[in-house]
C-alpha cells in the first residue's frame, strides 16, 4: 500500500506546471552583431488558465494553456490572414504553436529548476526552409 502512495504522491508531483510570471530580460552575453544593441524585457502574468505576455504596456500575446485553438487576423505579405494559435503543456514545457498560410512556429518554453531562467526554443518553418533559435531570458 506504501508503494502505491509514494507512486500517486511522485506522479502527481511531476505533473507540476510552472508558473512563468514576472519579469524577463534576454541575455545578449552571447550575441554580437546588430541585435545585441536592444534589450529585450517583457512581462509575464499566468494563471491556471491564462498566460499573458506583455512589452511596455502593450499586449503582445494571450493564450490559454488548456490546449484549445484560437484564431486572429493579422497581416500578411498579401494583406490580412487568420493566425491559429495554440497553447498546451507536455510536461513541464509549455509548447506555444501558431500557424498561417505562409508557415508556421512552434515555441518551447522551459523554466530553469530556480525559477530565474527561461528558455525560449523556436521553430520557424515556410515551405522555403526551416530556422531554429534558442533563448536565454533571464528574471530581472
């Protein structure tokens, strides 16, 4: 009976989602070139249902994290199309897709064991090619 209890109390214990509220500054230590000059700071809010990412005062992003799709216009390179945008957890990384006509990217946010890094992996892939970039944001 002891087994079975410690295995329930291990797998609820790993099912834990982060919380990736606060503030978040990228780290340029290993950038040079053009985009090293601007710092890039954002804030995040979350909550069990809701993730929102804000600079400065504008809203950038706002998901919810139960996997359900949501659909927005935006503009393209011939005038405005529907992005689908889609947020769920595997594990402990939130996996943020979105999707138009011209391509699609798929974000993979993990939060380092201390809570004061997040890595931002992307996957930016157009019938053209596929460009992968990696992120290191760090709590400020």
């Amino acid at each position: 009976m002891k087994l079975v209890l410690i295995f329930l109390v291990v797998a609820v214990a790993g099912q834990v989602k982060p919380n990736f509220s606060g503030r978040w500054t990228l780290d340029n230590s290993n950038v040079s070139g053009a985009n090293a000059a601007a710092p890039v700071v954002f804030v995040i809010a979350q909550d069990e249902n809701t993730l929102t990412l804000k600079a400065g005062d504008q809203v950038v992003l706002m998901v919810t994290l139960d996997g359900s799709e949501t659909t927005r216009k935006v503009a393209g390179p011939a005038g405005p199309q529907d992005l689908r945008l889609r947020a769920y957890w595997e594990g402990s990384h939130l996996v943020v897709a979105t999707s138009t006509a011209t391509g699609s990217t798929t974000q993979t946010v993990s939060q380092s064991a201390d809570g004061n890094e997040l890595t931002v992996e992307t996957v930016a892939r157009t019938p053209q090619s596929e460009q992968r970039e990696r992120q290191l944001f760090k709590k400020s």
